[in-house]
C-alpha cells in the first residue's frame, strides 16, 4: 500500500479476496464471489436439490458443504416427539447428502446442532472466508472476520451448483462500541442497544464491521451473539475483526489449519483488519457505559427498552398493533410484565458461556411455579460440555427442562412452542407474532436475564439478583 | 431450466398498509416442512388471515396481482417459501418502500417484482387501492415505471436483474458460463483453507 493509496475495511478485503477474476463478463453485471464454506440445513435445501437434480446438474464442491438438521428436530432425544412432514424432511436431507457425498451432522451423532454453534465449534468458520447458509442468521460467522450472509434456497441451488454468487458491492457501515460494559450488561444487550438506536432496518444494504474497544473485550460467544443479530436491524452481514481472541478460539480446532499451514493462515489473517486510513460511508458510535440489560416490549426487535423502562406510548401504526398483540398498556413498568415461559437457546444464546451466565443467576434458587422454562443447547458438543460441568444439574434442580440441541422455540417448527396467549422470556433473536407459537408473545432478551425472570416469574433486572 | 420472461406486470392492487412485514407472518414456520417449491398459496398470511377484514378477505381484492405493502416489507428470515407463497396467491409483484434484502433477492428468483417506490407513492397506489379496487397498474420492467390512470413512477432495478427478467435466464445457467474462471479461481485459492472431510 502507498501513501496515496486509501487503506481498505475488512469488509472490502474480504469482498476482494473472493471476487472470481473474468466471473464478470459485461460491465453492469455484479461480481461473481467465491464461497469457501456452504453450510445446508433441512427447511432450506430441498427444493435446492430437487432443482439441482430436475437440470441434471451436481454438487461441485461437495468437500465444502456440510449439513446438519437443526431447524426441526425434537429436543426431547431421539426422532419420537417429531410429526411426519418433520421426518420426512429430515429423511430427504439424509438422501440428498449421501447422494452427492455431503458430511451429515444428522439428529443422534455427536456433532449435531444448530448449523451457526457446530460450523465455529469444528473450526470450518475462520477468519478470511466467505461463508453462506440457507438461514439469516448465517451472519454469526461474521464474529470470525469472516464474509458471511444468508441466501435463499434459489442461491442454494447456484452455490451447490457452481460454488459461487452474484453480488453486488454494498456500502461499509462502521458500530463502534467504546468503554467497559456495566455490570450485568451482556453482549445481547450490545446488540439490542445497537438495534434500539438504528431500528429493524437501518442496516439494510450494508456490510457492518463491529468495532471499537467494548467489542474486542467481547469473548467469541459474544461476538457471535452480537453478529448473529446484525439481520434483525437489516444488515446484509456483521463481522467483527479477528484477533488473538479469534486465534486462540480456533487454534486446535478440529479443521483449523496446523502446523507450518497455522503459521500461514495466522501471517494473512493478521492482514484482514480494516486499515487505519480506510473509509467507512457510515458509522454508529455507542458509548459502552450508557448501555443496560434490555427486554423488547413489541413484535420486533426494534422495538426495545432498558428493563428498568416502561412500555412507551405508541408512535406508529406498528407500535399500536404491536401493543395490542402483546397485550400490554403503555406506560406499565417492565418490571410488572408476568411471564408464563422461559426460553434459553437459539443460534444467539445457546453456546456454553450462554448457559454458564444463565446458570450463574440462579444460585440455588428454583423456577417460579407458575413458568415452564427450557434450556436448549446449542449443539450435542456444547449439550456435552454442559453436563460434564454439572450445568444440566444445576438446571434441571431448579426446575428447568433439559432438552436436546436444535433451535427449537426460537421458531417452534419442533413441538417445543408457546400457546397462545402465553408470554415468554427468549434468548432468541426474533420477537416476530407468532414466532415462537402462534399467538404467543415473545420478550427477547440476554440468557441472566431470562433465567431472573423464570426464577421470579416475571420480567426483572438481573442486577437485582446477582 | 426454462424461465419465463417477464417485460410487463399489470393488474388490480391489494393493500397492506403494513410496516415491516417479516416473512414469518408472509408465511408461517408450520409451512415450511414441506419439500416441494409449490402449493403455498393457500397459507400466504396464515394468522392475519384470521382477522376478519384482513384484505385477503374482502372480495373486492379478488384477482389482484400487484401487493402493495408499507416499508422494510420481507424483513427477517431467508425462507423462499415467502415469495414462493405470494406467487402462488397469484400476485406478480410486491411494491414497498423498501424491501429486506434477502426477500428482495428471492422475489426476482422466483419471478416476482419487487418494485420500490417512495412512501408517499406507496401511499398514494394504497389509497387508490382501497378507493378503487378495480384501478389498474402496468409495472413495465424494460422502462422501470409504475403506470396508472394519470401518473407514472419510475423506480430503480438493478441492470443485472433487469437482464435477467427480460430475457427469461437461468441464473445457474449463466455462472456456468464462468467455469473456466471459477476453475482457475479454484487453483490459487490458499491451502490452509478448510475443507469439511
């Protein structure tokens, strides 16, 4: 790089890294990007396959696609809680990948779980890459310094199909979060703050990179939560830089390079972060030290507020419907709202910190008797790891449910869903109507905060207990 | 694979005067276990169908084939079961504001315009809609307009997917083309990087 040279965002080195060189033939055509990792789930591939098939055509790289069932697998072990359709996807998934020689993380084998926990665990998710799954909530790869976003099953089909994508170039949009995170404030409540400023579409069209010191203090659980959420404000991708955080957490990893390769990996990973004289075309600036536990009161996650707030007043038509859907009165302190459920899972808040943090608030302390609470680890490894540190006792003596990996009621395809009318303290990532139930009336927020209100029976703040 | 070309959507209007309609009330989670890309018609707005005056309820937006929605519309998820289940009602294309870009990217794959206007042109289609439900839209892809009886809008489509449309082509089809470069791509990606056997 010469002086005069503007530097580059991480975001940009990545896009560059993977543009096919000739993949372009006419000047208005997008750039045609290479993908190194493919991840493929159950609800999205399908028709993926089926079209790949219908065309004659096969899988090109099917030694960088991998497959797990996690969208509607049963919790409660084994296949018997699942309904026929449940089955009957799961048993195409398993046809589909023996045909075209795609390693299955199927239900019962001990590496299963939800595609965005196993692809970091194995150490397939490193810095550099550019990562795709059928699922939204791809952009949890993004914590590694990794390109990562979620397409439709049509783009599934052309990745099986050719490895790569057209894409257009989008604009670089800088969150820098700066200061020491108070007491009981989590990475969730980073992103929830982060959602609550921009809305549920202010990153729509960009690539964000998460910076400043909050987010390099962040463990890579955190940085997964945080990047897990960059959708839910609309961003295409969130990605955080890597550094020796990002190394030690991958160094040994089953797929990570090793050896004289580790050394090479390290020296170009080392080069991925955003130059100091780049330029982003945007940037959000969060001050650490004004942030708090969060609860979103509506029916999506912009519609958010400190837990020692109360439900605001109505501003839109949006706002109105949603306080009618889930029943509440403006002005009520959050600290007033029963709960009837708690759910502690989903590709945001599943990973062993999550349920360490979650377990820490409970201390001896049981469930309150009127809420049912289900603790889902993320993965068979994370479910693992819990026991073999007591955790499932712990819970379970408390009067949690311990259920088996998958991402159960964070969207309720298993039978793991609310009634209606039920109202539930989630760890997960949407607080869509209905989305975990149809009906049911969902508060997001971080895995202490969702534990303090099963033990008091509604919604609380957790630096009351601790 | 054959696809149809499309220069020119026209037809009624259905109005959701809605903002940021997330694909998991377009189409239901319980709809998603199915493995064929066809048949979701019938649950297009599943539990908004409940609510009695829901536009899919009125008559008068029978046989409408442009929805016309309020912004950030296709937020959340990445299920094609979304534009899959508005094609199957038999809408031809969706105009908002703004879409979610992933929706956005799956309407055009699945032959749905998704066509973005300003808010108080979305207002304006919206309120005409419900005034006059029988009023006609020509969506005319070549020129990028929206016309109606005494106006015509203009919106932005990416020339790619402009391409794309007109000419009926597989996307696959088209990269294909590139497998001499995705080839030699393939020779100098680095060594450290993994692969999942």
């Amino acid at each position: 790089m010469t002086p005069e040279e503007p530097g580059r965002t991480l975001a940009q080195k990545l896009w560059d890294a993977h543009v096919v060189p000739g993949g372009s033939s006419a000047e208005d055509e997008p750039d045609l990007l290479y993908v190194d990792l493919h991840l493929v789930h159950e609800v999205t591939s399908p028709q993926a396959f089926e079209g790949l098939r219908m065309a004659g055509r096969k899988v090109r790289r099917p030694d960088l696609t991998v497959a797990t069932m996690d969208h509607n697998v049963p919790t409660r072990g084994g296949l018997r809680a699942a309904d026929e359709l449940s089955r009957k996807q799961m048993e195409v998934l398993r046809e589909n990948c023996e045909r075209e020689g795609i390693p299955l993380h199927q239900i019962g084998s001990r590496r299963q779980g939800i595609v965005h926990v196993i692809g970091p665990e194995l150490g397939l998710t490193q810095p550099g890459m550019l990562i795709v799954c059928g699922d939204s909530h791809t952009s949890t790869h993004g914590a590694f310094g990794a390109l990562a976003f979620g397409i439709g099953t049509s783009e599934v089909e052309l990745v099986l199909a050719t490895q790569c994508l057209p894409q257009r170039r989008l604009r670089d949009l800088a969150v820098t979060v700066d200061g020491d995170l108070p007491i009981g404030v989590t990475a969730k409540d980073v992103v929830l703050g982060v959602i609550a400023v921009t809305g549920t579409s202010g990153g729509v069209g960009h690539l964000v990179e998460y910076r400043g010191s909050t987010i390099r203090a962040l463990s890579m659980e955190g940085r997964m939560t945080v990047c897990n959420m960059s959708i839910e404000w609309g961003a295409k991708a969130g990605m955080i830089a890597p550094d020796d955080t990002t190394f030690a957490y991958l160094e040994k990893r089953p797929h990570a390079p090793k050896a004289a390769a580790w050394q090479r990996a390290l020296d170009y990973w080392r080069s991925l972060p955003t130059d100091e004289t780049a330029a982003f075309d945007e940037e959000i600036r969060i001050d650490a030290r004004k942030l708090t536990p969060y609860v979103t009161w509506g029916t999506n996650p912009g519609q958010v507020v400190p837990v020692t707030g109360r439900v605001p007043q109505p501003h839109s038509d949006t706002d109105a419907r949603a306080l009618r859907y889930m029943d509440l009165q403006p002005g009520t302190a959050i600290a007033d709202i029963a709960i009837d459920r708690v759910f502690i899972g989903s590709c945001t808040n599943a990973r062993l910190e999550d349920l360490r943090a979650a377990a820490a608030v409970i201390q001896g302390r049981h469930v309150h008797p009127k809420v049912r609470a289900l603790v889902v680890p993320g993965s068979t490894s994370v479910k693992r790891a819990a026991e073999d540190e007591g955790l499932d006792l712990l819970f379970k003596s408390a009067g949690f449910e311990w259920r088996s990996a998958g991402c159960s009621m964070c969207l309720g395809m298993n039978p793991d869903i609310l009634a209606p009318g039920e109202r539930c303290a989630s760890t997960s990532n949407r607080n869509f109507e209905g989305r975990q139930g149809a009906g049911g009336r969902t508060h997001l927020m971080s895995p202490p905060m969702a534990a303090a209100a099963a033990i008091t029976g509604h919604l609380v703040d957790v630096r009351e207990l601790v | 694979m054959t696809v149809q070309p499309i220069e020119k959507v026209a037809g009624t209007m259905a109005p959701l005067d809605r903002a940021d309609v997330d694909t998991d009330q377009i189409i239901p989670k319980q709809f998603l276990k199915r493995i064929e890309r066809t048949g979701y018609g019938p649950f297009l707005f599943f539990d908004w169908r409940r609510e009695p005056d829901f536009f899919l309820n009125q008559s008068r937006f029978d046989g409408a084939a442009v929805l016309v929605a309020g912004a950030n519309f296709g937020c959340g998820s990445s299920r094609e079961h979304a534009p899959w289940a508005i094609r199957d009602a038999g809408f031809r294309a969706v105009i908002a504001p703004s879409f979610g870009d992933i929706f956005r990217a799956n309407a055009f794959k699945t032959g749905i315009l998704a066509v973005e206007l300003s808010a108080s042109q979305v207002q304006h289609l919206i309120d005409l809609a419900n005034e006059e439900p029988s009023a006609r839209l020509e969506i005319d892809v070549r020129a990028q307009e929206v016309r109606g009886e005494g106006f015509a809008y203009r919106f932005e489509l990416d020339p790619f997917i402009k391409h794309m449309l007109v000419n009926g082509l597989d996307e696959i089809g088209l990269v294909e083309q590139h497998g001499a470069a995705i080839g030699s791509y393939e020779q100098h990606r680095p060594a450290w990087l993994p692969s999942v056997r």
